[in-house]
C-alpha cells in the first residue's frame, strides 16, 4: 500500500473524541476553521443536494449560554437540575470554536431522508478527520437539547431539516488513547 494509504489511515485511527472540558483554552485561527467546512462539502452526496448547513460560533459561550437557557426554560421545574444547566452554560470555557451541524433536507423528495442524513454525517466525519490531521481537539455531541424541538425551534429551521449534533472544536494538551471493543473480522462477513 501506498504512503497517501498510510497517511490517511495513521488519521483516521488516531481521531478521537475530546470533551469539551479536556481542551485548553488555545484558539484555533478562523481560517484553519474554514478550511474545515470546506473538507465538509466534499462529502459523498446524492444528486448533488448537499444537505449539511453548519452555524458556526467564533465565540462558544454564545451557543452554550442560548443552550442553557433552553434547557432551563423548557425543562420542567421538577426535572430541572441545576448541575446539568451548569454543565450546559460552561461547555464552551476551554473551546475555541462550536460547529452546529444541521441536515437541511432539499427539494427532491425522491432522495430517502436517510441518504441527506448519512451525507450530513459524511460531511461532519470530514470535519473531524480534518480536525485531526491539524491538530485540532474535536467532539461530536448530540447531548442536552441538541436534539430537542426547542432547539430546532431556536435555529428556525423547517420541519424536515435534522440538527446532527454540535461539533465543539479546540486544542487540548492530552488526548484519550482509542480503543476499539471489537476485531473487523467480527463485524465482516466475507462472501
């Protein structure tokens, strides 16, 4: 096999994910952040709808603190926990930049809703292994309201669209060693 091969594998098993908390603070340049969404439209879609819409805060305790506030406002007092609404308000402390990724669905409906969503994820694991080769801590999270009505609400986004998660991007000084739970001869099957 040939070096690009090696290359693109030495990435791929070395992307992990690190939480927010694990960063440090350090900022990633607007311009690295963009080269990253440009990764993103590479992406393997069908007919060419490009369904990934991404809303990008240079600033994360924006998204975080709106992200709180949601949280608070459309939890139940009796269910509400205040460490959770913490958690949700300080996510952002040690991050640099917060990516929401979103499946907006396009006007052909013969394409199945779940080929916009696989193209979404697609171009949202372009993001990550490109945070990768630069570097650049990532988390994909799909926790809190991420996935809630009122978030969806929040971003004013139509009723097909999907938020996919939200992709918290910074630098971190320790990463967490991979593992992986199980051998690929046990999830293939040759014929």
């Amino acid at each position: 096999m040939n070096d690009q091969f090696h290359t693109i594998s030495d990435i791929l098993k070395s992307r992990r994910s690190v939480k927010p908390f694990m960063m440090n603070g350090g900022n990633i340049p607007d311009a690295q952040v963009q080269a990253l969404l440009e990764l993103a439209t590479w992406a393997p879609t069908h007919a060419l709808t490009q369904p990934w819409r991404f809303i990008v805060y240079g600033n994360p305790s924006n998204f975080c603190h709106q992200h709180a506030d949601l949280y608070k406002s459309n939890t139940p007092e009796s269910d509400f926990i205040q460490g959770s609404y913490d958690n949700f308000y300080h996510q952002g402390d040690k991050v640099s930049h917060v990516i929401v990724a979103v499946m907006q669905r396009g006007n052909l409906p013969k394409i199945p809703v779940f080929e916009e969503v696989a193209a979404a994820a697609a171009a949202i694991q372009n993001i990550l292994i490109g945070a990768t080769a630069l570097n650049i801590a990532s988390f994909w999270s799909t926790g809190g309201m991420i996935l809630k009505t009122a978030m969806h609400s929040f971003f004013n986004l139509q009723s097909e669209d999907q938020i996919m998660g939200v992709i918290y991007l910074g630098y971190a000084d320790e990463y967490p060693k991979g593992v992986r739970r199980a051998p690929v001869s046990e999830k293939v099957e040759w014929l």
